[in-house]
C-alpha cells in the first residue's frame, strides 16, 4: 500500500510548473509527504522502533529553509509510532540536499532491558535529538523526491545515553 501511494503522489506532482511562473520561490511553501523507512532507539534500558511508513507536512521557507514535523507506524520489534520534528537547510535549484535537525519520540510496543541502573520499566517515550542528512534530494517542480536520508541522534535514560538511527529509502513530497 506505501509503494502505490508513494508512486500517486509523484505521479500527480510530476506535472510541470506553469510558462508565467517566477523563478522567485514563495515566502512559504506547504508540502505533503509521504515517506518510508525505519527508526530505531538503543540503549541499555531499551529497545525501541522498526520499519514502516507515515505522512507529514513541510514549509519550505524562500526555497532554503525547512520546518517539517511526521508521523510514522513502525513494525519489527512489536507495533510503534514514531513524531518528528525538525528545522533545516537544503540547496535552492533541481538538486536539493539538506541537512536538518530533529527531535523524535517513539512510543508503543518494545524491548525493556533490567539492569542495577534501570530495575524497572520507564514510562517515558524514547527521546532523541539528532541530525539527518539528504544528499539525494531533488526539487521536481510541485514535487519533492528523497531517495535516501541518513540519521543520527542521542537521547537520555538516565542514567545513560541512548543512540537514535534513521534510515529513510524514499520520501516523496507534493507542494499544497
């Protein structure tokens, strides 16, 4: 079901911008987004995350500047449901990498871990703030294609450090 709606929306995006368009990009520009991937949380207390897929809206802000925030269902490890936000930069033209930074919480289903320093289950989401990367980005008139993004964050568990890794295989985006 991803896989076709991801081929929708490119497929509607797709069509070219109209001949009196301005080469200036608008002071806002929303996007839908659909993306696919997995989002996993590790440290010595937990386990947390899998693979899966989810939706959400971008502003592109004069072309350059992005603020975006998703939702993701997550399989693998039990049934989880990853948010994120973040804020960023990409390149202005048809290649457009970025780089952002985002915060991320996972809740659900996952893989608690007892030891002296966690001798029982916290009731908190997985927390962790990182960095991700898109060097595979491209601007496609009202579409937004990502062919692969790599992320990396920490959170706490305090006590400890947990790591927060992001694979997204494809993002596909439609301007609103």
């Amino acid at each position: 079901m991803m896989t076709s709606t991801l081929l929708v929306l490119s497929t509607l995006a797709t069509a070219p911008a109209p001949a009196g368009e301005a080469a200036v990009p608008p002071r806002h520009q929303l996007s839908l987004y659909a993306r696919s991937g997995a989002t996993v949380y590790l440290s010595q207390a937990r386990t947390h995350g899998g693979v899966g897929g989810g939706f959400g809206l971008r502003d592109t802000v004069d072309g350059r500047w992005l603020l975006q925030a998703d939702a993701s269902g997550l399989t693998g490890l039990g049934t989880a449901f990853a948010v994120r936000v973040g804020a960023g930069v990409q390149r202005q033209g048809r290649w457009a990498p970025a780089a952002l930074v985002s915060l991320t919480g996972l809740v659900g289903d996952r893989l608690d871990f007892f030891t002296p320093e966690h001798p029982s289950r916290s009731a908190a989401p997985s927390l962790g703030l990182g960095v991700t990367l898109a060097p595979s980005r491209f601007n496609l008139g009202q579409a937004q294609v990502s062919l692969f993004e790599l992320g990396v964050g920490v959170g706490t568990d305090r006590p400890g450090l947990g790591l927060l890794y992001g694979l997204t295989l494809l993002e596909v985006g439609v301007a609103l």
